[in-house]
C-alpha cells in the first residue's frame, strides 16, 4: 500500500499536474465532527487528503487533487488487477484561477462529505457522481460577495482524464464552482447544458470565486 501512495503523490501527480507541489493537507476528525456531525470515523480517513500545484507554461492556473480514494485498502499487494479499478477508482480535481486555502479547504469539505456519504452516515442520500450539483451553503472563498455558492461534478477533457497504479486504474472527477442561479438553471435543464454556458466563457472547468453569475 504505501508503494502505491509514493508512486501517485511523488510520481504520478508531479507529472500529471507539474508546478510547484504543496501538500498533503490530511482531512481531520475536526473537519467530520464540525462539518458533519460525524464523531466515530473510519480510522483511514485521515489519511486522505489534498494536493496543490502551481500553475505551469502550459497551464496557467491552480490545480487541487484529492489523495487517498484510489488506497487499495482491502487489498493484499499480490492480489493487485493493474487492469480493475484501484481503491474508489477515483479521485477529484479543482481548478481555480488563483491560489488559495479556501481551495483547499473546499475540496477536504467535499472529499469528506463524499466519505460520509459512501458510509451511509446520511440515509437516503447516495455518493457523489458525475453530472452532480452540490450546495456549499456559504460563498466559496468565505468572502461575502462572492457568488459561487455551488459546485458541479464532471469530466473536464481539458484536464487529466485517468492514471493507472500498480493496484489498478483510477478516473478524476472535477468540481467547477457556480452560482445559486446556475446551480438552479442546471437543475431544470441539465449539468451538460449549463457547462455548454460555462465553457466558451472560459468558467469551466476552472473556477473563478470572483466573477459574476452568467444566467
């Protein structure tokens, strides 16, 4: 397990992502009892976590990616299927147009309510998945004018798609945040139709906390 780590945080992501890397920023038993009300965690879970990459030549903005999901935690080193999926199978990317803590704050928020989620803590509701839209319930950088309230989960073609583990493959998934109006406009019709607004604007998949709302 940890040569599966080591490869993906110190191989596979430098050169996925390139920039300067900055991490790991583990998800706390804090983050669940606060956010969550969840106080008896699963005792892996502080072992997930986020990185963060500076921009690059050929991208010029932040990228935050979960670590952790893809862990082949049930499985013995020997039993690894490079061609099954490794862990969760995935894991998650945000993109944003400056750097911040409040960026990574917002994605250990949704990592963690993902884990919450496939624990079953809230009856009723499923783990995320593509074509999702999450409520934040507060601005997304925590500054009071901002209008990013929300988040989609998608595949952005315009960032990685995949990588493979000596444990097996694993997908991202990407949030792009959006407004309440937004958020409500792809409700009636749609994640797909509100990126199709989104992408000739230059708002996804990369999220600026800082611009207007375009419905």
């Amino acid at each position: 397990m940890e040569e599966v780590w080591r490869i993906r945080e110190a191989e596979i992501y430098p050169a996925l992502f390139g920039g300067e890397q900055r991490g790991i920023f583990p998800l706390s038993p804090e983050l669940f009892a606060g956010k969550f009300g969840v106080k008896e965690i699963d005792p892996r879970w502080p072992f997930y976590g986020v990185f963060e990459h500076g921009p690059t030549k050929q991208r010029p903005f932040w990228l935050y990616a979960t670590s952790g999901y893809s862990n082949p935690w049930d499985q013995d080193d020997d039993a690894y299927d490079p061609s099954a999926q490794s862990g969760a199978g995935i894991e998650f990317i945000l993109a944003t147009t400056e750097r911040g803590d409040w960026a990574i704050r917002c994605l250990q928020n949704l990592l963690a309510y993902d884990l919450v989620l496939s624990a079953g803590y809230f009856e009723g509701r499923e783990p995320l998945e593509e074509g999702d839209r999450i409520p934040l319930g507060s601005p997304i950088d925590g500054k009071e004018n901002c209008l990013i309230r929300g988040v989609i989960l998608s595949r952005a073609s315009s960032l990685p798609a995949d990588f493979n583990l000596p444990s097996g493959q694993v997908g991202f998934l990407t949030f792009t945040g959006v407004t309440d109006r937004e958020r409500d406009f792809a409700k009636e019709n749609g994640t797909d139709a509100l990126i199709a607004r989104l992408q000739p604007l230059g708002f996804f998949p990369v999220t600026d906390p800082h611009r207007a709302s375009i419905i």
